[in-house]
C-alpha cells in the first residue's frame, strides 16, 4: 500500500522536516516512540493537511480554523497575520520561527514551487538525504546542517 504524504502544513511549517513525519516515511516510528517515550500509535501521521496525524497535530487550532473556512493555508485567510499565528512565530520552539516567510513565500510562488525549495532546503547538500529542524549533521553523512536554530538566528539578524 502507498501512503500518500503532505509536507505543507498550515500555519507555514513544512512538515517533510518533522521527526515525526520522517520517521512514518522511513519506518522508524518503533525507534522514535522509544526514544521520546510515548505510543507508537501516537506518531502515525501522514502530514497536517491529511486525515491521519500525530497527537502532537491533533488539536492544532491552525489545522481546524482553516479547514472551518475552507482554505489549505493561513496566509489564504483575511486576517493573515493572525495574533495566534503571531504568538506561534513568536514562541520557544525555534522551528516555528519561519512560519510567517513561508507563508508568504508560498503565497508568492505557490505552494508546489515552495515545496520544492523546502525539499532542497531541508536536504543534505552533499548526499540529498532528508533532515529535520533540529539536525546538526547528516544523518546518512554527518555532513554539517543548518538546522532551525541557526535559521532562526539569521532570521532574528534581519528583522
């Protein structure tokens, strides 16, 4: 069976550089669940904009609020930036930093377009392997990466 996957999510994040998402795609849930301590079953997830995600999707107010008018992303609605959507950009979780850029790169080059830069831009420059957020080195190379930390630091320097 062929699971298809979503990486746009829609509050911006792309969710092809989720642990979670990666660990669905490369069949390492068991191993994850392990090592973070909870129910595999809880890290089922094909992407936040399909039906079967993660607890830690589930309750997202992002997913329900654009879903409840119909629209795929936030930066499709009229009061995008939203104080939420604001506060979620503006929290500790360093991932969330660039959710705001992505959702207006999206809305500039379109969410296929923006797709493909995430994908180039959470692989590995030397082998083409898929990172997350928080990798500091390839997994497959242990090629350097530039993780979220440092993206949110250049981020942080242009604001």
């Amino acid at each position: 069976m062929v699971l298809d996957y979503r990486h746009d999510a829609a509050c911006g994040l792309y969710c092809g550089a989720c642990d979670v998402l990666r660990a669905n795609t490369t069949g390492s849930i068991e191993a994850l669940a392990g090592k973070w301590g909870v129910d595999p079953d809880d890290l089922i997830c094909q992407g936040c904009q399909t039906d079967t995600i993660g607890v830690f999707c589930r309750d997202c107010g992002f997913r329900e609020c654009t879903r409840s008018k119909g629209i795929a992303h936030c930066s499709e609605c009229d009061e995008f930036p939203c104080d939420a959507l604001v506060r979620f950009r503006d929290d500790e979780v360093p991932h969330h930093s660039g959710v705001l850029r992505n959702l207006e790169e999206m809305r500039e080059v379109g969410v296929e377009r923006w797709l493909e830069d995430q994908r180039a831009r959470w692989s590995c420059p030397r082998c083409g392997s898929s990172s997350c957020w928080e990798d500091t080195a390839c997994v497959r190379c242990g090629s350097p990466l530039r993780d979220c930390r440092a993206e949110e630091a250049e981020l942080d320097a242009t604001s």
